[in-house]
C-alpha cells in the first residue's frame, strides 16, 4: 500500500512568497497525483490532478509538478485567501491514498 | 456545476449501523464514479470506497472493508452508504464526491459520531 508522505507539516508564510509543498510517495505508481486546498468548516476543492493540469477555475498561480514519486504543488504569490490545508491524492488500481496535508499558515 | 448533499449522519451507538445518502445534481449521475471520504476531528482526509458508475464494482479500504457498502441509484441520482458494526474511530464528517482517479466535486460532509 502506497504512503504519500507530505512536508513540511506547516509553512508560515507571508502573502506574495513563493510556496511550494511536497509529496512524496513510498512506491514508483501512476502520475494520477492531485492536490487539494480544505479551509476550515468547508470540504476540499481540487486545484491540480494528473500531477499538472489545474482543474476548472483555478487561478494560474497555482501549479503541480513531478513524477515518479516526487511531486510538488507550487503557488507562486501568495494571496490572502490562500491559507489553507493542502492535501496530495494518488490513484492505484480503484483505491485512493491522501498525504497527511501541510497547513499553510500566515507568519 | 456539480451540487453532492449528504444526509443521514447522527449519533449512533457503537455496533449500531447507520446508512448514509448523497443526492447529486448538476451532473450526469450516471457517467461518474463515486467515492466516499470521510475526516475524523482535526484529522486528514482519508478514503473510504469507490463505486463504478454502473455501479457494478466497489472497492474499500481495509480499515472499513466487511463492515461499510457501497451501493448507487441511478435513477434517482443517488449514492448512499450503509455503515454496520460502526466503532468509536469511525466518527467523522463523511464526504461524497464525484470522479474516477480525482475527486472533481464534493458534498459539505455529514458527520457521524459513534458514541455510547
């Protein structure tokens, strides 16, 4: 069973830096790899899958890279509404894995 | 644009069962897969079962399989999960959500506390 290993647990960051988020998975599998953005008291919303492409409406500063078993979730300035939990996903064979998430938090 | 409403959560007892309903609009139902994700306290989200969009395969996690089914009506665009022998570390807010290998929309979650 794949583990998708994410870090850092929690950014501080200031609004208009460069964040960027890992995931890690402990075995090679599909690039099916997408990530998700949870405010508190709301259900997540995907932002990226098949590890780049971003789904409908979601702002051009954000964007997913890697293959293999290294993948990446870059915003590239970050705004206000934007702090948030992130989580990755993978796809194998009809069963899906979550990364445990990075907070991503205002410094 | 995809609209997922849970209904059926509540407290439960341990060793009761519960079943729970999704009603999907704004999608064609019956050309989408559908999952259900659940997200106990404070925690992350963790995957619970597929069922394919015929309805004619499911697929569960271990940490649910033999205890939780899956099941769909496509006539009336309805996904729906019946939860047996439910434990106390099965409390959560309980998701559906549409797609095949990303989850594309999602419900507001219905939460479901095992409790005695």
């Amino acid at each position: 069973e794949t583990v998708l290993t994410q870090s850092p647990a929690t950014l501080s960051m200031s609004p208009g830096e460069r964040v960027t988020l890992s995931c890690r998975a402990s075995q090679r599998g599909s690039s099916d790899l997408a990530w998700y953005q949870q405010k508190p008291g709301q259900a997540p919303r995907l932002l990226i899958y098949g590890a780049s492409t971003r789904a409908t409406g979601i702002p051009a500063r954000f964007s997913g890279s890697g293959s293999g078993t290294e993948f990446t979730l870059t915003i590239s300035s970050l705004q206000p509404e934007d702090f948030a939990m992130y989580y990755c996903q993978r796809y194998d064979d009809w069963s899906l894995t979550f990364g445990g998430g990075t907070k991503v938090d205002l410094k | 644009q995809v609209h997922l409403v849970e209904s059926g959560g509540g407290v439960v007892r341990p060793g009761g069962s519960l079943r729970l309903s999704c009603a999907a609009s704004g999608i064609i139902f019956s050309t989408y897969a559908m999952h259900w994700v659940r997200q106990a306290p404070g925690k992350g989200l963790e995957w619970v079962a597929i069922i394919r969009n015929d309805g004619g395969y499911e697929y569960y996690s271990d940490s649910v399989k033999g205890r939780f089914t899956i099941s769909r009506d496509n006539s009336k665009n309805t996904l729906y999960l019946q939860m047996n022998s439910l434990r106390p570390e099965d409390t959560a807010i309980y998701y559906c959500a549409n797609g095949y290998r990303e989850l594309e929309g999602w419900g507001q979650g219905t939460l479901v506390t095992v409790s005695s």
